[in-house]
C-alpha cells in the first residue's frame, strides 16, 4: 500500500487527496491530511465571507473526501512549527507527503504609520469575524466613522461589505458572538475602498463588486472623473485594446454607480467609496493611533502601470485594513524562494539546489504562488499526483510506519481523528441553538479542542 500524507485541509490538500483516490494507476493507496488546526476545509472554513453560503456549501464536497475509507483526517498537528512535526521526521512515516499549506501571510505596504493602532491586515480582519481560534481574544472596536480599506480585489470587497452590512443580516450566519456584538455597535458610515490602480487593473469578479450594490441601507459611491482616467474606461469594445469581457462588466457596474451621483447629505445610511489612481504613502496619526492614510495621487502611464503626479489627498480614517496579497511562508527543513513565496517545484516535486527531493511534493499556493480560485487548485493537485504517481515505484521502496498516528502521539502530539471534528460541529450546533441561531463557530482552541475530546472520549 502507498502511504501518502497531505499536509493541509484546505481546498488544495483535499483536492490532491480526491486526486489520489480516483486515479487507477496505484490502486491501493492510504492519504493522511493532515492540519494543524484541529477543524478542516482550511480557507474554506476560515476565509470565506459568513454571508457565502453558496461558496461555503463546497465544505459538503469537501467532506465527502474526507470521509472516504480510504482518507484519515489528522487535525492538531502541525508541520514545521516549534510544536509540530519537522518535514525530516514526517518523512519518516510516509512513503510521500505532499505539502498544501497555502500562503498565510499577508503583504505589507512598507510605509511609515502602518504599524499604528487602528492598523491593520484584512487577514486579521477576516480571522476575527471568521472565528480562527489563531484571532486571539481581541476583539475589534468598530467605533470609527470611517474606515479605509486599501487593495481592490475580492478581499477588500469582503471585508467592506462585512463592514458596511448590519448585523442582522449577519445573525443567520455562522458569525461567533463577539464579532456579532461588534458590528451590531459599529459606527462605520463611509467605508473607502482604495486601489492605486484604475478599476481596469482591479481584481475583484464582476459578481462580488455588484454585491456591493445589492447591501439594504449602504449605497456605492464612484468619482466619474476617477473612471474617466482609465484608458479602457472609454475603449469601445471589439477594437484593438478593448479590455477582456470581466473588465468591460466591472466597468459597466461602476459606470451605473457613478452616474448615481453622491447620496445626500445626513443620510443615516452607510456609504462605500470605491476610489482609484491612489498610491498609500503613508498612516497619519493623532492621539497615539491612525487618524487617516496620506495617498499619492497616480495617473496611467505609457507602459500601462501608474506614475506619480505629484498631487497628495489625505482621507481620514481611525481603521484601516490592508488587502493587498498574501504570501507564502517558510516552513523550517524544505527549501523556499523567498522572492516568490513558493517552495521551488517541478511540476510539483519540490526541488533543493535543482534536484528532486525524494518523497516531497507540493500543491497549491505554496507551489504556484496565491493565484486563481478555489477550483484553480483541482488542476494544480492533479499535476503533482501525476507527479507523484509516475514516482510511486521508487516511493514504495522508502521505509514507512504501519501506524503513523501511534508514532506521533508517541512523539507527544495529540491529533483529532474526525470523530473529534464531528463533536466540534455538534457543539457548535448546540451553542447557535443556546443563541437562538443556527450553527455558531467555536472561536478559540481551549473550546475547539474540549469538544473534540468529548466526541473522542
């Protein structure tokens, strides 16, 4: 039998677990996924907006993998870390591991102020009201006015429209109770969302900008003259240089909220501002925290990026969330590019110095960098599983162990089998019903880790 561990539970090792399960070639084959959270489904879980639910449904295909005889699901360990198993060890008791461990970090905009209070990633800020139990016990103050939210893809428009959304809207949602009692205060009325490119170069899908517009209470507000900066704001479409279909529809939304003009004034409505050609410079500060972020007014250029003009526009702010990429980190004993982000691959073997590391693999982020959507990573597991496979005979020649999980319990770890999951989720079942609500994420690890021990006991 061909005993492989997939380290992550997210799309991209669950999807590399599917891979291995349908293929023919190897027909007796035993997948450990492995996650150093003791819950599944990775980004899925705790990425995706609460108000997704039709993204979040994927956890039921996700689930069906998981639950395959053939996949045992090892939560609570992690890989790397000071608490973890090393790669060098791990490799001990599988015949391949294939690492999926994503691109946690987020990118930073290396200007002065960014460290001030009031600062911070839109990673945390989806962690908080994601209920990652690595979030901590903080909780966000919503008690600004205005909020800036810089970056112009699918994240910034999450996390504004979590923002500019009431909170009842949210209580069907699997939101934990804190960052519920947060927004339910919240003083956000005008929610900026800044690119420092125009919205043809933005990244955000033709169907999370609309939503913006769909909001009950929050009208989109859009500067034409920011729109009309644009080179393909005004390129008819089939001419050479007409932008692609999605950038002509997203063009097509702001036209309509730009020809809306500015709400009126003393409206009790919240407002999102989708701004473009804005450069951060830097955090402005007032009373030992953020006051507002100064930008560096932009124009396109001939090479089609952006230049300096010279111009300055200073938008007050006492929150701001950065939104612009993430990056993958260095997991201690397998090789990394530093530049990029990923672990160096060919066509899924990781490398070291140019030359195959026997046993080791990689998929998704981590391997091509934080690119694509979430069925993106289907085509890229399938890659390294053929990889793989067309190694398994050389792999089957590698020492394994019988009983993996006995190892590493005798190692001091204490992985969470799926019984333990499928607690977790009773529990959270029980605490939405306490509240009146419907399932209710456990928000921390002392919690998440109590109930999968009374599933398990």
């Amino acid at each position: 039998m061909l005993s492989v561990a997939v380290v992550g539970s997210g799309p991209s090792g669950v999807y590399t677990a599917q891979a291995l399960l349908r293929q023919s070639l190897v027909p007796d084959v035993r997948v450990h996924v492995l996650d150093r959270l003791p819950t599944p489904y990775g980004l899925v879980r705790y990425g995706v907006a609460p108000d997704h639910e039709k993204i979040k449904s994927l956890q039921n295909g996700l689930r069906a993998v998981l639950e395959d005889d053939r996949v045992t699901f090892v939560g609570n360990v992690g890989v790397g870390g000071p608490d973890g198993v090393s790669p060098a060890r791990l490799a001990e008791l599988y015949h391949a591991v294939v690492y999926c461990v994503g691109a946690s970090a987020d990118r930073r905009l290396a200007v002065p102020g960014e460290g001030l209070p009031g600062s911070y990633s839109a990673t945390r800020f989806v962690s908080w009201y994601s209920a990652h139990p690595d979030a901590g016990a903080d909780p966000f103050v919503l008690d600004a006015r205005s909020a800036v939210v810089i970056g112009v893809g699918n994240v910034a428009v999450d996390v504004a429209r979590i923002l500019a959304r009431g909170a009842d809207e949210l209580r069907a949602t699997d939101v934990p109770s804190a960052a519920l009692g947060a927004l339910e205060e919240s003083r956000v009325r005008d929610v900026h969302i800044v690119g420092r490119r125009g919205p043809s170069q933005a990244r955000f899908t033709t169907k999370e900008l609309r939503e913006l517009g769909a909001l009950p209470g929050a009208r989109v507000v859009v500067d034409p003259a920011e729109l009309a900066l644009d080179p393909a704001y005004a390129a008819p479409e089939g001419l050479p240089g007409a932008p692609p279909a999605v950038v002509r529809r997203n063009l097509e939304v702001l036209r309509g909220w730009s020809a809306a003009g500015e709400p009126a004034a003393g409206g009790a409505g919240r407002r999102i501002r989708l701004r473009f050609f804005l450069r951060p410079v830097e955090l402005l500060e007032r009373d030992g925290r953020v006051a507002g972020v100064r930008f560096a007014r932009t124009a396109p250029d001939a090479g089609g990026g952006v230049r300096d003009t010279g111009a300055y526009e200073d938008i007050a702010a006492r929150l701001v969330l950065r939104a612009v990429g993430y990056r993958g980190v260095e997991l201690p004993g397998l090789p990394f590019d530093a530049v990029r982000g990923t672990v160096p691959h060919a066509a899924g073997r990781v490398l070291r110095d140019g030359v195959p590391v026997p046993g080791a693999y990689v998929a998704g982020w981590i391997k091509r960098g934080p690119t694509g959507v979430i069925g993106s990573n289907r085509s890229c597991a399938k890659e390294t599983v053929a990889s793989l496979l067309a190694d398994a005979a050389e792999l089957r020649g590698r020492a394994a162990a019988d009983d993996p999980l006995a190892v590493l319990r005798k190692w001091g770890l204490r992985p969470v089998e799926w019984s333990g999951w499928l607690s977790i989720e009773r529990a959270e079942a029980e605490l939405g019903r306490s509240l009146g609500r419907g399932p209710v994420k456990i928000p921390d690890w002392p919690g998440l880790l109590g109930a999968a021990r009374d599933g398990e006991r």
